[in-house]
C-alpha cells in the first residue's frame, strides 16, 4: 500500500501542477490570457535559472523605459 502512496504522490504533483498551469494560462471570454502562469514559471527560474530570471527583468524594465524623443531637424 505504501508503495501507491508514493506512486500517487510521485505522478499527482506534476499532474496537479500541469492542470494548475492549464487553468491560469487559459483564455477569457474576450480572448486575453491570463498572466498568472507567468508568475509561475518566474519563480522556479529564479531558484533554478538565475540567468533567465536576470533577463526578464531587464527585459521589463527595457519596455518600461519611454521611447527617446526623436532628434531636432536640422535648419537649412
């Protein structure tokens, strides 16, 4: 019986977080999806891909950041 147990646990916590993942990153009435499942994966690549988590936040900052103003036209 342990061995069911363990078995269960084993294949139900990927399983639970696959559906889990499935429900946030589905789509709403209107056709916008969620973001939650973002915040997710932000997590386990912070403690597992330090890098990647460095990335995305430079990459949010970067289009946060405004557009420079275009340069003056040159007076002929």
């Amino acid at each position: 019986m342990d061995i069911l147990a363990v078995l269960a646990a084993v294949l139900g916590v990927p399983a639970l977080l696959a559906g889990l993942w499935y429900w946030t990153s589905r789509q709403s009435k209107h056709g916008v999806r969620r973001a939650a499942a973002g915040g997710m994966l932000g997590i386990a690549d912070e403690i597992f891909r330090p890098e990647t988590h460095q990335a995305h936040q430079i990459q949010k900052i970067q289009h946060e950041l405004p557009a420079p103003a275009p340069a003056p036209k040159p007076k002929r």
